[in-house]
C-alpha cells in the first residue's frame, strides 16, 4: 500500500534490526505506548498515517505485515494514556487478548477499547485498520463509562454494520484531505456511543445512520435499481426514518440518488472519455436516457451533448 502523505510513518527505509524498536518509539510519541513482535523473526514492515479530527480526536490508518502489539499493565504505569480506541478491522483477521479472555476479529469487525486496561491485538497475517482515538474526557462527557472491558461488535450485525460503514466513510474523507468538520467529532461520537450502550438509539446514531445511507448510495448510485428500501435494510433503519434523515438535511433521499448520478455522469462526460451520451446515462444508474438528458439540462442548464462537446473543445 502506497500511502504519498508528508505525514507518513513507516518502517520501510529502516534497518530490519532497528524497525521494531522504531516502531515502539514512534507509537509512544505519538499515539500508545506499546511493545511489538513479529512472527518467526520477519522484519516488521509496517506504516501508519493519523487525520486529526478535532477536540484531541484522531483518526490512524495502519497497515503491515504479520505482527502483535501488546500493552502490558507496566506500559499502562510508564505511558499513561486517558483514552478509548476503536479499531475498524479491514481486510484482516486479528485477536485481541484481555483480562477476561480473547476476541477473535473479523474483516469489518469493530472493538472498543481503553487504553488504560492491559491488552495485545495480534494480526496472524497482513494487516489494515482504522484506529480511531478518543480522549476519555469526550466519553464522559457523553454520560458514559469507560469500558474496563473491549467491546466487538460483528460486521454481520446491523449495529456493527452501521457504525463499521458510518466510520470507514469518516476515515475515506479525513485522509481524502477534507478539513476537519463538527460533523465528523459528531458522527465518531455518536458511532462511539451506539458501541458503548450495545444498541443504535435513533437520536445517538443519526448522524452514524446518515453517514452509511450516503456512502452506500456513493457506491452503488451505478445500479438503476437502488431504491430508498435498499439502503434502509442496509443501515438497519425503517424507510421512513431515512426519509427523516434526509429531509433533515435539507434534500430528499430520491433527490440526493439523482444528485450523486447527474454529477457522476457530468465528470463522466467532460473527462472526455465517456463514451456516448446514453453510454454514460447508464453507467452512472440512469435506465432511459430522455429522462437523463431532461434532468441534467435542468441541472447545469445545458444538454449532455453539448456538455461534451464543449470539454472536448477546451482540451
């Protein structure tokens, strides 16, 4: 995974011998203090980059090889740490040993934890999550408790389901370079709210429950099927309550589907590789191409056609 960030941390150009006590180092600067061990005497090949947030939060992107880090009760003493972090499995199987057993974790799987509780999370194979890092403070604030003990929560259940994708569409746009926005603290709140009390209250996950209506409408804008029923089953949310969402935001559900179409479908055909207009019209989740060039004229006030042709003429 190549990562062309300024603030990249990574092992790459250490020596092999060298790279886990740097690694240590830098996670004690910088986010935990924590030891780390790969298998079989591999050389550690890992890399990270952090987003902050806002209000002391942070969103890590991590990614490397087989490894296991551990946070022993001595490490708890000498690195103080006040904080809950909650890591968003990618594509990885891990386990997470603790005071009352192991947790074995899943792609796509989350589990909240505190800093201040020994722990090891270990990564059999290669590894990438999203680590989310917030203050204790934030979480009292909250009327919660911090958990003396981690909680997962499957990525085959509607809870885990919600928060996992309201999450990974936060992480997308912190490290996409969008500046950081109260919307996003609420959203990791609220997301780590809905963890914490075990459910998805409708007034806690609402900006969770948004966040994945948009980003599964972004990613499947493309089949001319998508319907407000779909994303709702998707979120674990009733239709007329996604229709709430959206109208809170100002704008219908139906009318953001076609917003994300028309503007895919508008990039389509000034890139100038878009191919026919009716092309275009249906791989952006247009079924009738009339209707495509009826909405997109009433939305840039021109037709496809000449949309087109007037990008083609300026390159």
């Amino acid at each position: 995974m190549t990562w062309p960030h300024p603030d990249l941390i990574t092992t790459q150009s250490v020596p092999a011998a060298q790279r886990i006590a740097f690694w240590e180092a830098s996670n004690a600067s910088t986010l935990v203090g924590l030891r780390c061990a790969t298998f079989d005497g591999q050389a550690l090949e890992v890399s990270k980059r952090t987003r902050a947030l806002g209000d002391e939060m942070h969103v890590v992107e991590i990614a490397g090889n087989a490894h296991v880090i551990e946070r022993t009760a001595g490490l708890v003493h000498a690195h103080p740490k006040d904080a809950v972090f909650v890591s968003l499995v990618l594509d990885s199987h891990a386990f997470f040993y603790h005071a009352d057993g192991c947790a074995s974790v899943g792609p796509g799987d989350l589990i909240v934890y505190s800093t201040s509780q020994p722990y090891l999370f270990g990564f059999p194979g290669r590894m990438w999550q999203y680590l989310f890092d917030v203050p204790t403070t934030r979480v009292r604030a909250l009327g919660l408790a911090v958990p003396c003990a981690p909680r997962r929560l499957a990525a085959d259940t509607s809870v885990g389901r919600t928060f996992g994708a309201a999450l990974r569409r936060l992480a997308r746009e912190a490290f996409a370079g969008a500046p950081a926005r109260p919307a996003q603290r609420q959203a990791l709140l609220a997301a780590l709210e809905g963890m914490l009390r075990g459910a998805a209250p409708a007034a806690a996950a609402t900006p969770a429950h948004l966040l994945a209506a948009r980003s599964y409408v972004q990613q499947h804008y493309v089949d001319p099927g998508l319907d407000a029923a779909q994303v709702a089953a998707h979120c674990g949310i009733s239709v007329r309550h996604l229709a709430r969402l959206f109208a809170a935001q100002g704008v219908s559900f139906s009318r953001y589907l076609l917003d994300c179409r028309l503007a895919a479908a508008h990039a389509r055909l000034v890139s100038g590789d878009a191919g026919a207009v009716a092309q275009a019209a249906y791989r952006c989740g247009f079924s009738s191409a009339a209707y495509f060039t009826r909405v997109f004229k009433a939305r840039y006030g021109t037709t496809p056609s000449a949309a087109k042709a007037a990008a083609r003429c300026t390159t």
